[in-house]
C-alpha cells in the first residue's frame, strides 16, 4: 500500500471512528487510531474505562470494527493494541 491510500484510508477509519467515538466517551472510554497494516488490519487503542472493561472485546468487533468495516470495505479486521 503507497502512502497516499494510506494516509487516504487513515482518513477515512478515523472519520468512522468520530462517528462511534461520542458513544465511548459517553461511557467514560475513548480509542485513538494508531496504524493501518499493509494487510488492511486497523490498530487502536481502547482508553478509559474501555480499556479495562469485560465487554471491551465486544464493543470492538460488534460495535468498533462493524462500523469501520461498512464504512471502509477494504479494511479486513480491527485489533486493540497496548
């Protein structure tokens, strides 16, 4: 991936990721776009009260992920990093 679709595509996840962002802060957490791979594997971090949360793995792929996905379907998986 050339560093114009990436930094295309890192637009476009965050984008997504502002739309969902108002629902994890309502919920005291937050996540920060950290990279795209060059498989399309989208790296954050979960913050907050996400971060320890039991449902957090939920919230990733059901909530997180689906979103990103839908909205940019090149993307094949998010992940949660430290």
């Amino acid at each position: 991936m050339g560093e114009g679709e990436k930094a295309k595509l890192l637009q476009e996840v965050e984008e997504a990721l502002e739309t969902i962002r108002p629902y994890l802060q309502g919920d005291g957490g937050n996540i920060t776009l950290l990279d795209i791979t060059d498989d399309f594997v989208v790296k954050v971090r979960l913050e907050g009260s996400c971060h320890n949360c039991h449902l957090s793995m939920q919230t990733l792929k059901g909530g997180v992920e689906m979103v990103v996905k839908k909205t940019v379907p090149q993307i094949v998986e998010v992940v949660a990093v430290d």
